[in-house]
C-alpha cells in the first residue's frame, strides 16, 4: 500500500536584495548636483572655511551656547580637502561643501538632543539656531538646522539673514548644503524643501 500523506516538497520563497549603496567618496563630483538650481543662479567656486557657521557669517572666534553645540556648525575637517562651490540667484545664495572629516564618526544623538535650541556670536554678528528635521540618506547621519543671524554695524544700523542649513555625515567625508536668504526679500526665497533636497542629490551625485 502506497502512503497517500507522504511529506510534501515546498518550494522557498525566492530572496529578494537591493543593490548594495555606492559609499565611495569622489569630491570632484561636487559640481555634477548644480543641476538642482533654478535658471538664472550664477555660480562660483566656494573658496571659504568649508563649515556652516563660515557660511553663516560668523568669522573669527565664534561661542555658543551651550558651547558644545558649536561642533555641529563647526565639524572638524581638513580644509585642504575641501571642495564645493555657491550661487546666488533672486531666491538666495547656496551652497554646497564637501571635505573630509578629521575624525570620521556619525552624528552625536547626544549633542543633537542637547543642541535643539542654542545661540552663537562672533565679533558684531549674534545667531539663534534650532534644530529641524533632516533628510534621510542611505548609509549616513544627517542633522538639520535653522539659524536667524543679526549683525549691528557703524551707526546702530542691522542687517539680517535667514539660513537653513543640513549636514551628512559620511564616514571618512562631512557635506554641508546651506540656504542663505534676506528675510526681508521683496522676491520669493528657496525654501528648506529645496536645500534638503540638494543635500541629498549631492550625497548621491558624490557617490556616483
């Protein structure tokens, strides 16, 4: 007599995987993610500190506070290794750097939790910055922020400026995107959506 409850054979689900994520860093590739900018934008060769709070426009010694918060705008970097460039067009001035990271690490959750609000100065120039969200990217820590800047020049007179500012950590490299706007433009400004955006075109564009 022939078993008619023999074991029966099942076929395995086939295993699906993704393309591994291209991690190798080319800084030379900086110039290839300018195709994200609107029509009209001149653009030049960034030749300045490669750190958002250069950017900013808080030069020579800046403090924070609290102080440790300071390293987000500041990450150590070799400057040598930078590259990057800036446009400016009737929606603001852009920028786009990438060096790399002295100590190669992600983001501190740590300093993040305690950075979501904190000020910095610097000579005449005063900021407060707060913390807001980050894009996501493959294989990589980013952090986001918003500063106000107000600097008061001879005769009482003050000028103010608006920056969004959102930074990947990528190992052995740091890229900085960084939307610099006139909060009192008569024109429309980039938004945050745009710079957020930007960074992660330029996180792949570096990636190949």
């Amino acid at each position: 007599m022939v078993c008619g409850a023999c074991a029966s054979q099942t076929t395995a689900p086939e295993e699906t995987s993704s393309a591994p994520v291209n991690l190798t860093i080319d800084p030379t590739r900086i110039d290839r993610a300018r195709v994200l900018l609107p029509e009209g934008y001149e653009v030049t060769a960034y030749p300045g500190p490669p750190t958002p709070l250069a950017v900013w426009g808080f030069g020579g010694e800046a403090a924070a506070q609290p102080p440790q918060c300071l390293e987000l705008a500041a990450p150590a970097v070799d400057p040598a290794s930078a590259r990057g460039w800036s446009a400016s067009g009737p929606g603001g001035i852009v920028y786009a750097v990438v060096a790399a990271a002295s100590r190669p690490e992600a983001a501190d959750a740590t300093l993040i939790d305690e950075c979501a609000a904190w000020s910095v100065a610097a000579g005449h120039t005063t900021g407060a910055v707060t913390a807001v969200p980050s894009p996501a990217v493959d294989a990589a820590s980013t952090t986001g922020m918003r500063t106000s800047a107000e600097t008061v020049v001879e005769g009482g007179t003050e000028t103010r400026s608006h920056a969004d500012t959102f930074v990947a950590y990528l190992g052995a490299y740091i890229c900085f995107v960084v939307l610099v706007t006139d909060p009192g433009s008569p024109v429309p400004t980039l938004g945050a959506d745009f710079a957020a955006g930007l960074l992660e075109e330029t996180v792949r564009t570096l990636r190949g």
